[in-house]
C-alpha cells in the first residue's frame, strides 16, 4: 500500500499513482504539463561531465526519454570537464538530439574562454563565484536562463521561463514519470508551490542491501542531534531550522525543481553542501506552505561513492565534511558560540543517535529480505564522526561561506553581465 502519512513542516506529494496504469498516468500528466506550460514556459538545467558523454550507457536512455516530452521550451546544459573546443563540439553534437522546432538547446561550456572571461569580470568586482563543479555550473546555467529573460538584446527571444527543474545526468533507473513529476508540483498553476525536492529509495538490486549512506547515516541523525540540542539550549530559531530539515525524506537528492522568482535570489553552493543549501536558500525565501518533496520512483539507482577515509578530498569523505561544514557555519553565523567542547558534545550525541538508527535500519531491512551489515554500518558511522571534526578544524577562525551570491546581487552590482553572459553563451553556440 502506498504511503499517504504527511508529516514534518512541509507538504509530501506520494506515489499513489503506482497502484494504476502506468501508461495512463503518464500521458495524464504530460497532457496537463503541455497545457501549463502554453502559460508557464518550463526550463530544464542537466549539469553534465564530459565523462558522462564518453560513456554514455545511462547518458543515451536519459536523452532519449526527455527527448520524448513536448513540455520543455528549453535545455541548458551546464558542461563541465570539458578543457578544449573539439571537446565541447562533440559534446554540442551529442546533446544536439533534444532539439525541436518548439524547444531549444544550449550547452554551457563552463570551462571555456568566454564563460571564464565572464567569471574573471564578476570576480574583478570582489564578488566571489565559487571553484569549478557542480554548483558553479548550475549556477552559471541558471544565470544564463535568466539573462535571456531579461536582457533586451535581438539575441533574446525566448519567453521568460516561469519553472526551472534540475535533475544529474547519472541515473540508470530514469524515466519520463519521474522527470514529469518532478516539475508537476512547480508547474500547476492550482497548488501554489515554489519549491519541490525530489526523494525516493536507494535499494541495490544487485546487492540487495540499502544504499544512500550519507543520508542514512550522516544527515538524518546529525539534523536529528541539532534539532534536539538547538531546542534544549534555547536556540528555537535554529531548531525550527533543523526540524525543518528533518522533513525531508532524501535532503541529499539532486532533484529539484522551483519557481524562477525564487531562483533569482538564492545562494548556491559550490561543494558538496549544494543539495542540503539549497534547502536552506528555501527556507530562507519561501513560506514552508509553499515548499513541497514528491516521491519520484520506487527505486533510484547512480553512481556511487568511495568511502575514501584517508583522504579528505575525495569520496564520501569530502562529501560529509563538507556538509557538515554548512551546518556547523550555519549555526555560527545564527548566534552559536562553537568551540572545541560544543562540538565534541555534538559528535558524541550523534554518534549515540546513529546506533539508534543503525538498529531501525537493520530491523527494516531483516523484514524485507535484504542484506544488512550491521558492523560495517556502525564502522561507517565512526568514520563520519570523525569527518565531523575534520569539518569543524577547517572551518574554526574566520572563514570564507562556500555560497556563490545570488544572481540578483550580481546583477545590481553588474548590470552588464547579464548581456555578457548571454553573448557568451550564444558565440560558443553558433
């Protein structure tokens, strides 16, 4: 039986339709996303590698699906990893096949000439714009679809894109359901939402075991401990924050999609902490009424990580400091006097709260037949602990945010860049 439980501060959207047809579904919800999208012009933002081109396996069944949908007005791609121009032509030519007469493609080629030179410009300002990866990248891409909206140059016809949805391009399970009802919540016109985050399970079909180890293991029971510790030491503010967190069901999921009003004015992070930031920017910005997380498949598979306890670059490793890093700062710059002894008490009451979790987590899964490793589970959590502290050791004394400024501060600060963007964009294209 599907869920229908809703919980926490914000809205869930469930997978009710699984217990129909499937087909029927599927051409219900592409029938509505068409017409809304007539009134409400629907970008997509796919921040790709080029490594996910040369081996393109998962790349190819994704193209291939979104090439199917007629609701899409545009495609950016934010192309990293590309370090010379016969690498961003291939990369054009294979992105190529999701145009149509109605819907056009752009490929941002962040690591070229022109884009740097328009990152060079920005940073000439003092206005900082992250290191090269995924969050900069998307917030390049996002840039770009805003600049074309605004700017009044001939080069810009394309109407003002109302919902932007984004989702990775290495998701082996993908599928037009999940893109369609990623961007339903965004695009209806009858439920008010701004902002919608995708979740789902990490099950290995392979291994039949759970995945999703840093959400299981790291975000839920730290977000569990600072909710908890906010509250009792008297910091409502900031436990209402971390309770809100705790509504999300997959906080670490990179699929999102949200209104370009509110597009405008966040922050976007440049690490590992981009999925659990954005979250934050929401809050931040939106009324929580207005915020929603919708189930988007039974099953979610992609690539996974290394463990990578030696080094603090790499893997899950970098992954979970890096989060921790955002919430550790968040809690700084909101009144909380961290020191060494503050932190300590956070780790050891994260530690304990993960045993907890351990012991949920191996009941469900003894009940559904997978295969639990209780002792590696508890020997993972360890290693996260001590991330933690990593996190906090780099973080102590003044320290710069990992946030890139919003494209509205950007923008009263270079009312320029805007065009030079979009010029930038459209030359590497032609």
């Amino acid at each position: 039986m599907a869920d229908f439980h809703q919980g926490g501060v914000i809205t869930t959207l469930h997978a009710l339709h699984e217990t129909f047809d499937r087909e029927a579904y599927l051409g219900a919800l592409e029938k509505r996303l068409e017409e809304w999208s007539r009134h409400s012009p629907i970008a997509l933002i796919l921040p790709s590698l080029y490594t996910e081109i040369e081996n393109p396996g998962v790349l190819d069944h994704i193209l291939d699906e979104i090439a199917a949908v007629r609701y899409l007005k545009t495609i950016t791609v934010a192309l990293g990893g590309a370090e010379d121009e016969d690498r961003f032509s291939r990369a054009r030519a294979y992105f190529e096949r999701l145009r149509t007469e109605a819907r056009e493609v752009r490929v941002v080629w962040v690591d070229g000439p022109r884009i740097q030179g328009v990152l060079d410009k920005i940073r000439e300002r003092e206005i900082p714009t992250g290191v090269q990866g995924k969050g900069q990248s998307v917030w390049v891409a996002l840039g770009y679809i805003l600049a074309r909206a605004d700017c009044d140059t001939a080069d810009c016809e394309v109407a003002d894109c109302e919902v932007v949805a984004l989702h990775d391009c290495d998701i082996v399970t993908y599928d037009r359901v999940m893109l369609g009802r990623l961007i339903e919540p965004t695009a209806n016109p009858h439920n008010d939402y701004e902002f919608c985050k995708g979740y789902y399970a990490r099950i290995s079909p392979t291994e039949l075991a759970m995945k999703g180890r840093v959400t299981r293991l790291f975000v839920t029971p730290l977000v569990d401990t600072l909710q908890w510790v906010m509250y009792k030491r008297g910091y409502r503010d900031l436990g209402a924050f971390f309770s809100y967190h705790r509504s999300f069901k997959y906080p670490l999921a990179g699929e999102f999609s949200f209104a370009t009003r509110m597009a405008r004015g966040i922050n976007i992070a440049y690490d590992w902490g981009l999925e659990v930031s954005t979250l934050s920017e929401a809050y931040q910005r939106v009324m929580q009424r207005k915020i929603a997380q919708i189930d988007l498949a039974g099953n979610y598979e992609h690539k996974h990580q290394e463990m990578s306890p030696e080094d603090a670059s790499r893997g899950l490793h970098r992954m979970v400091v890096d989060i921790g890093k955002f919430y550790l700062n968040h809690m700084r710059c909101n009144g909380v006097p961290l020191d060494d002894a503050f932190v300590d008490m956070i780790l050891h009451t994260y530690y304990n709260r993960s045993l907890d979790f351990i012991k949920r987590y191996s009941d469900d899964a003894e009940v559904n037949g997978l295969h639990y490793d209780r002792y590696q589970e508890e020997q993972t959590v360890r290693f996260f602990r001590g991330f933690l502290w990593t996190a906090w050791e780099q973080i102590k004394g003044p320290h710069e945010s990992t946030l890139i400024p919003s494209w509205n501060r950007v923008v009263f600060s270079m009312p320029e860049i805007q065009a030079d963007l979009v010029r930038a964009v459209e030359e590497d294209n032609a």
